[in-house]
C-alpha cells in the first residue's frame, strides 16, 4: 500500500521512490499531524515512510538535477489548514542512506518566478531544470484567462536577456486551450522536442528560438486533458544518436467548447505517430499507426530491451474530474484499460503491438494514477484518483500498489549480472564491469543507461534510454563499456545501467551519476534578481474542500 495516491512518483535510488499526492485526507499523517501528501516507498518491502513537504504538490512537475537532488515544481493553492500554497514551490528531496532524509522547502529563498499548476520539466545538459508552462491557477483546462505562457530555469539564469525571470513563450499562447503538462524530451543536440495540443516545436533554450513542426496527425490532441504517452526512442551509437519520439493516444475533442459538453463516454484516439527529429525525418512528417485499443491518460515506458510498454489509462473521456455531464463518480472518463500492450519499435509494420503475455489488471489505473520502470526491471503501477478528496465511489482512491513483470523476465532464462560499476561517470571514457551469470556461447550483450524519470498524469519528464557501445571478453567475464560521448546525448544526473543478453534479459539496473555528481551551475546575481521581482507563496487563504462529489479541480 502506497499510504498516500500516487500522483506523481519517481525512483530516487535502488530500493526507494518518492510518491507525492494532492493535499486530501489521507489516513497517514505527518509530523505536524495533519494528513500526509508524501511519502518515501521501499520498493523492495512495500514499507511506507511520511515525508514533510509544507506546500500543496497538487499537480506539480518533476526532475532530477545534476547532483541527482529530486525537484518538485509548482502545485496549488492551500486546501487544508496545515499546508503553504504550492503555486511557486520548489520542493528538493536529496536521497540518503539514513533513512532521515525528507523534503527541504524554503519559500523565501527557494521558489519560482510565478505561480504554476501543470508545468512540465527538463533537465539540461548543464544539469539544470527548464520549468514549462502551466497555469496561472487552477482549472481544467488551460485557457487565456490563467495560463502562464512562459518558461524559466532553476536554479534561475541569466540568459537572452531575462535576468533569472520568466521568459515569454509564443508556442504556449498557440496551444491553448489543451497544453497543461506540454510533453518535453531533451535532444542529442540539446534543443528540446516540445508537443502540446494539436502542435510541436524544436525548441532552442540557449537562443530562445521556437522551431514549428508538422502537427499532429487527425486533429488529435496530446496533452491534459487530452492526455497522450509519449517517449523519446532509444538513443544509440548504431543509429548516431538520432532522435524519434512515439506519442501514442489522445483525443480529437474540441478544446474551446464547454467541458459540460464533453462525456465520459467521449471516444479516444487509438492512434500512435513517430518521427524522426532530422531534417529528413521532419521533411517526411508524422508516420501514423494503430494501437489495438484506444487510449487515453496511459503511461508509455521504455524497457531495457529496447520496447516500449503502454500501461493504463481509459478507453473513454478525458482527464480530469467533477467536469463531464455523466461522470461516473465523480470521474471525466471510463471503461479503464486494464491490459497493456508491447510496442516494439524494430518489428515490421503491423507487427509491432502485442498484447498476448500481458496480464490483465482488476484495478482502474486512471486519472492521478502513475507507473514506472523500477531498478528490478518490472513496472510499479499505484494510484488512481479522479477525484476532489479520498472517497469510495466508483474508481474510488487508489492505494494499492501493482508490480508487472514483463515477457523478458518470465523466459526462463538466468538474468546476468554485474559489479564494479562506478558511482560516478564522466563523459566519453571507457570502465569495465565483471559480469556473471551469462546464457552460454554469448558472444555480445547491449548496456542500457537509462533515466526512469518522474511520471505524472501520463507523462514522464526525463524518461531516457541510451545505448552504450561496450565489448565483452566472456572468457574473463569483463565487459568494456564505452560512457556517453556528451551531456546532450546523456544530460548529467542519474542513471540505471542494465545490461540486456542477446535473449533480450535484462540484469538488474544499479544506480549511478553521469557526470561528476557536482550540483548545476549557480547563478546568485539571477537569483537576487528573482528573489526581488516576485514574492513567495503564503499560507493566507485557505480554501474549504467542497462536499465529495461536487467538486472540480480549481
């Protein structure tokens, strides 16, 4: 059991991830003895430790930084006496071994520029956090009166011209109404891919130039509450690192019209684009093909062996709750998906979806519920809460927590292993691992870096699969393992290296820091200039939670 729903939720170390939850009524309590809204989950014995943030994480973004301290950015107004309003928070966890260690919030000092509520975010290839979008305050969906059309950094720059503030961006006034949580991917070259809406961009954060791109496919629209997986291909020295991003469901609702107008029976896209971030790629546009079922708020992962898994989510409605005509409950959508299904990248067309060794699920993984990939290789869903507080209703708060374990660990077939893997490792080098347990005549294994990233609400910020090359000396059981060539490719921070046998078994992922594991550059003179052109959340106003039932998210 999760203690808290899991809303958003990242692996912060082998045996630990962090779940964050909205400011509700949950039965844990924290220190101060109000109800808990995070909490530190041992993935290795179901144990549940409370953490303390003090501001509302309704809705926040997420990323890893260089140094591998977890930020959580934005979140709500006050709900509940007990909390700050999370609008401008900075939330950092910095794991430890202690078991001691828990959110560090300053409000004061440590903050954004401006209020935001679905932002998304990135990190850079200087191991700093780009923040994107959001809004103002609360609503279901984006529009011209709340949105914050800008993005900024943290820690803050000085950079085009904006001394550690935000920086106006044209792509979120063209995406309105659909853009809350804008899918982001960091780019081998250090652009960035961003999709909202019905549109996607190249975007240039060092120059603060915006690149249009082919729009989606079919009218099909990508983002909350709309709500499509996407992930960014495995990166690779056989294909020299080029990018392709596979967004997959979605929904072609009209954005402008009354959310009363929409239905929990609403249909979703079934469909599932990829391009190719070259010129080439982009000259030819979106490649569009079909899931088995429609989806919309699933969770697209990256697995070791290089396929894509797409987990959960409803087969009608939108995202959301207490919005629709017909909720069901109080839920914006129904019929949950209770299979998922394997995309394969490599198969041939009409053979890259597969469903048949997948385990079909009892529990509705819908709105606020989260899944990842775990240091184990299997798949942690938890959460599922379409709701205003915790209730009992149909598709009622979710605690429980599901693990999945995918094709390539039900073979038979021994998993390999290894040791000496450093704790740190820079750029363009070379280390060797001892690796036992290998299937017999193995001549060559892949080594899989990968950044599990911080789910929320369908979307996974800073997912990231990179092969590395390596050669392997079976008869002395050494692999040599060739490290990224540069923080583009791979951008500082941590990483779980798998290496994966030629059957496509996966070993245990052990964690460690590309880079030199030092913090983001620190610009204090952009800090000031923040800290004196905007002011810190309160505690001001605090805002009764409306009878069960009856509320939205505003």
């Amino acid at each position: 059991m999760s203690g808290v729903a899991g809303q958003q939720m990242a692996i912060v170390s082998e045996t630990k991830a962090i779940i964050y939850d909205k400011v509700e009524h949950n039965p844990l309590l924290n220190a101060a003895g109000f109800p808990a809204w995070a909490v530190e989950y041992d993935i290795t014995n179901d144990n549940v430790r409370v953490l303390n943030p003090v501001s509302n994480s309704f809705c926040a973004g997420g990323a890893h930084l260089s140094n591998g301290t977890l930020i959580s950015t934005g979140g709500n107004p006050v709900v509940l006496t007990g909390d700050l309003s999370g609008l401008q928070a900075i939330r950092l966890y910095t794991p430890c071994d202690t078991g001691t260690c828990d959110v560090i919030e300053n409000p004061s000092r440590i903050r954004m520029t401006s209020n935001r509520w679905y932002p998304s975010a990135s990190r850079l290839d200087d191991g700093s956090v780009l923040i994107f979008g959001g809004s103002r305050s609360g609503g279901f969906i984006n529009t011209a009166a709340i949105t914050n059309p800008t993005y900024e950094f943290y820690p803050p720059k000085n950079i085009n011209g904006f001394n550690g503030l935000q920086i106006t961006s044209p792509f979120l006034q063209d995406t309105l109404n659909g853009n809350h949580f804008p899918i982001m991917m960091v780019l081998p070259d250090s652009t960035l891919f961003i999709a909202a809406n019905t549109q996607s961009m190249i975007f240039n954060w060092r120059t603060n130039v915006e690149t249009r791109l082919p729009d989606i496919p079919n009218g099909v629209r990508v983002t909350s509450p709309f709500s499509a997986s996407a992930v960014l291909l495995p990166l690779s020295p056989e294909n020299d690192y080029t990018p392709e991003v596979l967004i997959c469901g979605g929904s072609t609702l009209n954005d402008t019209a009354p959310p009363a107008s929409f239905s929990s029976q609403s249909p979703v896209s079934d469909q599932c684009i990829r391009m190719v971030l070259n010129s080439a790629g982009i000259g030819a546009g979106w490649a569009v093909e079909t899931m088995p079922q429609p989806r919309i708020m699933a969770d697209g992962i990256l697995l070791p062996d290089g396929r894509v898994l797409i987990v959960g989510g409803a087969q009608t409605g939108v995202a959301g709750y207490g919005n629709v005509a017909d909720r069901i409950g109080q839920s914006n959508a129904d019929n949950p998906a209770f299979q998922g299904v394997y995309y394969n990248p490599n198969a041939p067309i009409g053979s890259r979806f597969v469903q048949a060794d997948l385990p079909t699920s009892s529990i509705a993984r819908m709105y606020h519920s989260v899944a990842t990939l775990t240091p184990n290789a299997t798949i942690m869903m938890t959460g599922s809460n379409p709701n205003l507080d915790v209730t009992t209703v149909k598709y009622a708060t979710e605690y429980r927590v599901e693990w999945l374990t995918p094709s390539y660990l039900t073979t038979g077939t021994p998993r390999p292993s290894y040791t000496n893997l450093p704790a740190t490792i820079d750029y363009n080098t070379q280390f060797t691992l001892e690796v036992s347990s290998l299937p017999s005549n193995t001549s060559s294994v892949r080594v899989a870096l990968m950044d599990l990233g911080f789910a929320t609400h369908a979307v996974h910020m800073d997912h990231r699969l990179v092969y590395l090359s390596s050669e392997l000396n079976s008869a002395q059981n050494s692999l040599v393992v060739q490290t990224p060539p540069n923080s583009s490719v791979y951008p500082p921070g941590p990483a779980y290296l798998y290496i994966v046998t030629e059957q496509g078994v996966p070993s245990f992922g052990h964690q460690t820091i590309i880079g030199t594991g030092a913090s983001p550059p620190v610009d204090q003179g952009a800090i000031n200039n923040m800290l004196s052109h905007t002011s810190g959340p309160s505690a001001d106003l605090v805002v009764p939670l409306p009878d069960v039932g009856e509320g939205s998210e505003t």
